[in-house]
C-alpha cells in the first residue's frame, strides 16, 4: 500500500465534532497515525463507565490509512481501513475530506454522512513510526496490534467472540447488548488503550478498560530483526512481527 503522507503522522485530538444533532468538544478522542497504519479510540465525557451500557458507548478501531484525492476539484480523501473495531461493522466506508488549515490542524468533513471534526496534533507526537503485530504461539501473526508516534503508545486487542447472527446493519454495540444481555462480557472483551511512552514505562490515560487508566506499566521495547521484535515486560511483553519501524534520528525506548 501507498505510504501515508507526513502531513498525518502523529497523534490527533479532535476538538469539535459539529453533526446535525449538535457540537461535540467533551469526547475524548485520539487518532494516531503512522506512515501506514492508525489506532483510534473515543470516550464520552458522560459515559458511566461502571457499567455495560455506558461501556458500549466507546468507540475504538484500527487498521491502515490510505490518502487519495479522485476529483482534482475537491479536497483529499483520507480513508480510514478498519481491521480491529469496538463497535460492529459499518455499512458505509469511514472516509471524510481533509483540509489542513495549518500543520498541525486538519478540518475533516462528512462524505457518507454530515459532520465536520477539528484535528489538532499533540506536540511530541513526531520524529519515530512503529507498528507491531503480535506473534501467535506457533510465531503467525495475529490482529493484536502496537503503535508507536513519537512519545505515545496506543494498544489494540480485538474480540474473540463473534457478532450474533441477528445482528442489523449500522446497529451499535449498545444497541446488540440491550437485545444480548448474556453475551455483554465476550462483547466488551477488546481492548484500545492510549497514552504517553517514555523511558521504557507506558502511562496509560484512556483504555476501553477504565481500570488500566492511570497506570505506568514497564513497556521495553527491542527490535530483534528486520522483520520481530520483543517487549520484555508487562502487558505487552511477548514477541511481535515489525509493519513498520521508522526511527527518525530518536531511538525507541527500551
């Protein structure tokens, strides 16, 4: 696939979502992008976390970013390939229109529904790109994923259970839930977490599982090979197969 320009590297924080229902400046919302692949993940400020429903309201999804602009007339179009998803598939393309009014601002607008968001990039989010899939027990690798941009680390960890087979098109997890009560812990069991990585130590602020926010777990990082690298200790310690290492003159933790 074609490499994400470096405009979008980074990690963003959308500050407004405008929608005919309203604006929107309290969820939190983080995207981080590499030069190929993205981790998104969004927590209502309202959310009551304690329990499934408020849970249900997260969203929280990644795969690869692809950069296209079909009408010359038009602004680009950034498409966002969701491989991992919190919420069950859509049935429209995520893809928006991108305007950078600066550097560090892009303006994204609807074009399979009305909405504008404002982006901005958090300082320290530039200068090194890693992507990582988790190796499986037999060395395959698996849809668990571990993004690095700049001084940030997200984490993703899909499902293992499947939708059920009632599921409707463009229904949410809260809606599934309501009718499935008894499956509320298979579906909530995924994980998107976010925060800072420094020094070898990952803090995280934002997970869909709220009892991981605030805690600084030992995160050392080393690349093996061209192709795996190893976290030594923690969550995410195990082996893992390199998408993409970029060190951009600033060394990866370890």
């Amino acid at each position: 696939m074609t490499a994400v320009p470096a405009r979008y590297h980074g990690v963003w924080a959308r500050t407004l979502l405008e929608t005919p229902e309203g604006r929107d400046t309290t969820t939190w919302v983080r995207w981080l992008q590499t030069g190929l692949w993205h981790g998104d993940l969004r927590v209502p400020a309202d959310a009551d976390r304690r329990t499934p429903e408020g849970l249900a309201r997260q969203q929280g999804f990644a795969g690869t970013t692809c950069i296209t602009r079909p009408d010359p007339a038009q602004p680009e179009v950034c498409t966002w390939q969701r491989c991992i998803d919190f919420q069950p598939p859509r049935s429209t393309p995520d893809e928006g229109h991108m305007v950078f009014e600066t550097p560090d601002r892009v303006i994204e607008t609807g074009i399979h529904g009305h909405y504008l968001e404002v982006w901005e990039r958090l300082p320290g989010s530039l200068g090194r790109r890693v992507a990582l899939a988790r190796l499986d027990a037999g060395g395959q690798p698996t849809a668990e994923r571990l993004l690095v941009a700049g001084d940030y680390l997200m984490h993703h960890r899909p499902r293992t259970a499947s939708w059920p087979a009632d599921l409707q098109p463009d229904e949410t997890l809260a809606d599934v839930l309501q009718r499935h009560p008894e499956h509320a812990d298979a579906l909530l069991d995924v994980d998107f977490a976010f925060g800072r990585f420094e020094h070898g130590e990952w803090t995280v602020e934002r997970a869909t599982r709220p009892a991981l926010e605030g805690q600084t777990v030992p995160c050392a990082l080393h690349r093996l090979d061209a192709v795996r690298a190893r976290v030594d200790r923690g969550l995410l310690a195990g082996e893992w197969q390199v998408l993409e290492w970029s060190d951009e003159g600033r060394p990866v933790p370890t």
